[in-house]
C-alpha cells in the first residue's frame, strides 16, 4: 500500500528531483524553486547520452558528467561552485555549459569544434 502512495508523490517531483532521488543525492528544495546540492554531484561514468533537465539546480561542490555519451550538456546545472568535469565524452560544444563554474571546468578528450 506504502508504493502506491510512493510512486504517486514521485510523480509530482520534478525532473531534476527524480532524478536526483534515483541517484540518492541528496538536495534542499530553495523558496524560488530551485535545487540545492551542497556537496558534490557525481553522475560520471553512468553510460548517459544526454542529462536530465538539471537547469534548476545549483552545486555547491563539483559536477562530475565525465566518462559518458553525452554529445550535448543541455540540462546542466544553472551554477557549480566547485569544478566542472565533462572530459571524456562525445560533446562538440559546450552550449549549455552552467552560467558559473567557481573553480575549473575540465572539458578535454571530447569532439569539440569551438571553445565559445
């Protein structure tokens, strides 16, 4: 009886929720609806062509997406503190790149045609 009521409250979570919850990372919902993750956000070497619309989120720590299949970073987080790691995937630019990273962003053995 606890799963149903289970799956019909995770239905109303966001993406970027579930998502979240699936991995067991754990965030703090903010007043304007964004998520914060305070330490570290470790999805590195999970086979993912693409991310999950993690727009809404901001990293207090690293983001780690490195050792995938991602050939775009559409749906990284609004903000890293820490560093960004994307290297070793199939990416040929990096729109969508998080407005700001507060360390280094790490993008090497990818296919990329531009730095802009």
């Amino acid at each position: 009886m606890w799963d149903i009521f289970k799956r019909a409250s995770d239905k109303k979570l966001s993406e970027a929720e579930r998502a979240l919850k699936d991995w067991g990372i754990k965030y703090k919902k903010q007043s304007d609806g964004s998520l914060l993750v305070r330490g570290n956000l470790d999805i590195s070497d999970k086979c993912l062509t693409k991310l999950p619309n993690l727009s809404s989120v901001k990293v207090g720590g690293g983001f780690y997406c490195d050792c995938n299949q991602l050939t775009s970073l559409e749906g990284a987080p609004h903000a890293v503190g820490g560093s960004f790691f994307c290297f070793n995937n199939q990416l040929t630019s990096l729109e969508h790149a998080p407005h700001t990273v507060g360390r280094s962003f790490f993008c090497s053995d990818n296919q990329l045609t531009s730095l802009e």
